[in-house]
C-alpha cells in the first residue's frame, strides 16, 4: 500500500544549487501533480501532467522544471534553488483530470539557504 | 473561475465538543467536493467526498452534504477528540480542470 512515495523527505540547498525531487506512484494512475506548501499561502499547483507524455503550467511554475519520466514517475527540479524556493513539496496523483480525488505524498521538506 | 471559501481559524475545541468548519464554493459546472485532513508532519489524506447534490459524505464519525442550493459543503463531527487535531481543507474538482482547495482550517482539540 505504497501510494505515492517522495523522496527525499528532508533537503537543505545553498542558493544556487540545484535538485530533483522524484515522486513515483504505484496506483496505475494517468494524471500527476506537484504542489508546494507555505504557511498562510495553502496548496498552490506548481506543475501538473494530465496523462504521460504531456505537462503542464499551474499557478507558480517560475524556476521549476518537471519531467513525466513514465506512467508512475513525476519529478519536479529546481535548477538554481532560490531561498524563495523553501517550503514544502507535495506529489499527487489521481486517475484522471477529472472529479476524481488526489492522491499525496507525505511530502518534501525543503529548505534554501 | 472556480473557487472555495473555508473558515481559516483557528478553531480552538473542548475535546467532545461539536465541529463545523464552513465550506462554499462558486463553479461554473458540477464538481465533486472534498474534504482532506492533514495531520502535523504528514500529506493531505483524503476525508470524504460527494459528487452530487444532496449526496452525503461520512467518514471516521465526520459529515459533510452537498448542498447545491447554498454551494456549501460544510464539515461536522458531533464530538471532537484531541487526535483529531489537524488542519482541514475544503477542496472541489470538476472534469477536465484542476483541483481547487481552500486555504485549510487548524483545528486544535484541547484535553
């Protein structure tokens, strides 16, 4: 009863540097997400892949890149992590982009110094 | 475009005390609605859901109907615990389109 797995858990990055965070779900699902965390701000949507193959732009896209490597893994990179940039990172999955719930992760705790 | 309005608390209760957090919602389609617990340190966990009007969500002795004539789906529990202590969100989708949540509710149980 894996679900949606992240990895790592904990992260801590000098500005500038870069990272992938990987996010890989066992449920057979066609659509993806990555979300971030802040206090006070909610869940918005980073990025998202309806299905394999296709991704796309949510709500704060700017300095992050994804990559839907197959059907079950989804990763999310940040090419010149920005202390902006600290927060927490969440995976999600569902069936389809549909009315269909999401699935998390226990999430990415990340930190920019 | 969509949206959701949530109470933002904190909500502070007695423990066995009765829980309402507030949900509405505005959607140009017919969307399912959800409610997600997040407890400290972990992901969001799915509460309960329902995906038609008048439908009713239960579950872990929470309730929430889906009201389409007030756009509301607001959550109950008729006698809190201090384990239930968390931050809840009121989330909606429809086809085609993205998750929209709420900006969560903490929920804080005392003894």
């Amino acid at each position: 009863n894996a679900g949606v797995t992240q990895t790592p858990k904990f992260q801590v990055l000098k500005t500038g540097q870069s990272m992938t965070l990987q996010c890989a779900q066992d449920m057979n699902h066609n659509s993806m997400y990555w979300y971030r965390q802040d206090p006070g701000m909610g869940l918005r949507l980073i990025y998202y892949s309806a299905s394999e193959g296709t991704t796309d732009k949510g709500e704060v896209p700017n300095g992050y890149n994804v990559s839907r490597l197959n059907k079950r893994e989804f990763s999310l990179r940040l090419e010149s992590a920005a202390p902006s940039q600290t927060s927490v990172y969440f995976c999600a999955s569902s069936a389809d982009l549909s009315n269909q719930p999401q699935h998390f992760g226990d999430g990415t705790r990340l930190s920019i110094l | 475009g969509d949206s959701v309005t949530q109470m933002e608390g904190p909500v502070t209760l007695s423990e066995e005390a009765f829980l309402t957090i507030n949900c509405t919602y505005t959607a140009t389609g017919y969307p399912s609605l959800f409610w997600y617990v997040q407890y400290p340190g972990e992901g969001l966990q799915l509460l309960l859901k329902a995906t038609k009007a008048d439908d009713k969500g239960s579950n872990k002795g929470f309730e929430a109907t889906y009201r389409k004539e007030t756009t509301s789906f607001h959550l109950e529990k008729g006698s809190v615990q201090v384990s239930d202590s968390a931050v809840y969100f009121c989330a909606l989708a429809d086809y085609g389109q993205n998750f929209v949540f709420g900006p969560g509710t903490r929920l804080s149980v005392l003894p």
